[in-house]
C-alpha cells in the first residue's frame, strides 16, 4: 500500500521541525518521527546568524524578549596578551547574532507543526519517497544505512550551565582561551571558556561553554556549587562580579565529525532514498557558535533544491539529492577546517605556539577590510543588515 506522505523526517529537534515546516509550506506531506525527549533541564543557548534569524521569522518561530538577546559585542582574550574585539557598529548593523533560548524555540516550532495540517507526527518511521535523517550526531538511522561517519575526537569535553551574574553582561558575548591542570595529569591542558548573553538587553543571566579536559570537566561536574562558582571566577577573572548556578551542570564530549556520504539510495527498496541533514551530517567544535547555523543552512538547501527540481524528476532521484550534497559540503568543510584549525593552534604548548597565536589575534583586530569580510561572513550574510529591533 502507498504511503500517504511525500517525505518522512526522522528527529524533531530544532533541525526537523524547521525542515518539516518548510517543506509543508510547499506542500508536500511530511511525516515527521517525534521520539521521546530525554528528561531534564536543557541549559544549551544557541548563537544564531542573520540567516537563521531570517528563517525562523519566515515561519513565525523567532522567539519574543527576553528568550533572544542580541549580541552587540565579542571580546577574545588569548593565553599571554591576544586579544580580539568584534563590535557591531564597527560592522554598520544593529547586532552580530542573537542568543536564542532552547527550549523556548523548541516550544515554538512544536507549536506550529501542531497546526500545519500537511505534518503528521508519527512514532515510528513510514516508507516514503524520501527520508531525512536529522537526529544527531549519535543518529542510529545513519548508522543503519551503513554511512560512515568521520569522527575526529578533541581531548576535551563540554561543561554547560547557567549562572545570574551581579553585573550585566551588555550584550557582550566573552570567551577565553587558556589552560588548566587536570586532575592526575602533570602537564597544562588547553581550555575554551565562553560566557554567552541571556534574558534579555540589560540582563544578568549568561550560558557558559567550557571546554576542557575530560578529567576536569568531570571533576568540575562533581565540585559542589560554590566550589565550581570559585574555579569559574578564577579562570575569567570574575569578569561580571560574583556568580551564582541557576541551572544543573552537563557535559558531553567534543568531536569534528563528517558524514562520508549525505545522500543515497535505502538500502534493498527501490525508488527510496535518504539525505542526511544537521548534526546527523555533520558536527563542530563550539568555540565558534556555529553549529546550529550550519544545520538551518542544510534545510534551507535542501528545500531551495527540491523547490527547483524537474517537474519529472521524482524526490528520490540521487541526481537531486546530490545537488544538495555538493551546495552544502563545500560550506561545512570550510567551517570545519576553521573550528579545528583554531582549536588545535590553542592546544599547541611552548612559548614558540603563543607568541604566533597572540600575534596573530592582534595582527587580525588590526585588519581593518579582512576582519569586516570574516565578520560578515559569521554572521551569515555578506551585506549590512538593519537592527532587528523592529523584529523581535
């Protein structure tokens, strides 16, 4: 018996649902896997581009203040006197990108694909023409197609959480790169610090990604409050006054991963086929804020290129899915190269390594046109945009 939908999407996080709304919107019908969410508190924060933000109000998904916080400022501070500044009148717009507040988006997106009568949220997957795969990095459906998956792991996992600051953070999203002693470790290990704006302009709440040795981001994990408050104040240099937890603490471990194959054919079922889409596709280091971007920029795509197939060629044909394949693999290799590239040039040790790195990030604040073009280009688009003031 035919399947009564065109495209079944496997993973309803942030990546599934947008995909699943776009495509409804071109009116196919779109079954969409909804497994059951892991319990607990999500303390993630995502940074999120011009494009993103585009994207989202396009479907009416953009969160109201104070669940997004515009960045108008990042500073980077290196191990020994580097130090970069972006600032968002220097680049002639209103922000560089917004923080967005997870479960609020999440909540957002689940809404509307409630009331687009062309999804239905089904438990299990159905055979269909085309299947997306959009559940994660750990995605079994990839693993079932038998698609290798390239898996560079960092020496470093994640710490997250959510602090109340006594200071406002004003917009400025801050980071650090330095080094700590791990527990049972006698040499220095490489660390990325993050405090990311929340709440709001004017707000005291901030994400913080700290990247770090498995050994100590566990023993972070384990530190009572006060003591895990302290050894944060410590590394930034009690940067927005005293601190204190509004959110249990996670961890998970760091990679740079790549699908070796984003489309092809189900395996053993004729006029079937998969694409592969987000983080099932593709994952980055944090240090750069662009994980979510680079998997909104995958739906966005692969919707642009199904919009403008053939009115012959069938959803499954391999010819179009590759067209997809080849807009979006260039971009994210790209992306990659410069998330591991910056990663392993701080992780290097020795005098030598710091004196090129700190040089570097003072030679690059001084670029002038240079540090306007790569500001343009993290934002997600290459001309001035307005303030999103009038958005939001």
């Amino acid at each position: 018996m035919a399947s009564q939908h065109d495209i079944c999407i496997r993973g309803a996080g942030i990546v599934g649902r947008t995909l699943a709304l776009l495509l409804a919107r071109e009116r196919f019908k779109v079954a969409l896997v909804d497994s059951p969410s892991t319990p607990g508190v999500d303390v993630r924060a995502y940074s999120l581009n011009g494009e993103a933000m585009a994207l989202l109000q396009d479907l009416r998904c953009w969160p109201d203040r104070p669940a997004v916080t515009p960045v108008h400022q990042m500073q980077i501070w290196g191990d020994h006197g580097g130090h970069l500044k972006f600032d968002a009148r220097e680049q002639g717009v209103g922000e560089l990108n917004w923080m967005v507040d997870v479960p609020v988006l999440q909540s957002l997106l689940a809404q509307a694909v409630q009331f687009q009568p062309q999804i239905e949220v089904v438990q299990a997957p159905v055979a269909v023409p085309l299947t997306v795969v959009c559940e994660g990095r750990a995605s079994q459906t990839r693993t079932e197609l038998g698609v290798h998956f390239e898996i560079t792991h960092y020496e470093q996992h994640a710490v997250a959480t959510r602090l109340q600051c006594e200071r406002p953070h004003e917009g400025m999203a801050r980071q650090w790169f330095g080094w700590s002693q791990a527990p049972g470790l006698t040499k220095p290990q490489a660390e990325v610090l993050a405090l990311l704006p929340l709440g709001g302009e004017g707000g005291r709440e901030v994400a913080l990604v700290w990247s770090v040795h498995p050994l100590r981001a566990q023993a972070l994990v384990d530190m009572p409050a006060q003591a895990f408050v302290d050894e944060l104040a410590q590394a930034c240099g009690q940067a927005l006054g005293p601190m204190q937890l509004s959110a249990d603490r996670s961890v998970w471990p760091l990679q740079l991963a790549r699908a070796k194959g984003w489309t092809g054919p189900m395996p053993g079922v004729n006029k079937q086929s998969f694409a592969l889409a987000g983080d099932a596709a593709h994952t980055l280091h944090p240090l750069a804020g662009q994980g979510l971007n680079v998997g909104l920029a995958d739906v966005a795509e692969l919707v642009k290129v199904i919009r403008a197939k053939e009115f012959w060629r069938p959803l499954h044909d391999l010819k179009l899915l590759r067209r997809y394949e080849r807009a979006r693999q260039t971009d994210v290799q790209a992306m990659g190269l410069v998330t591991d590239g910056l990663q392993r040039l701080f992780a290097q040790p020795g005098p030598v390594w710091q004196n090129l790195r700190n040089w570097g990030m003072r030679g690059f604040d001084r670029s002038g046109p240079l540090k306007h073009w790569m500001t343009q280009r993290a934002m997600g688009e290459s001309a001035n945009r307005p303030s999103a003031k009038n958005h939001s």
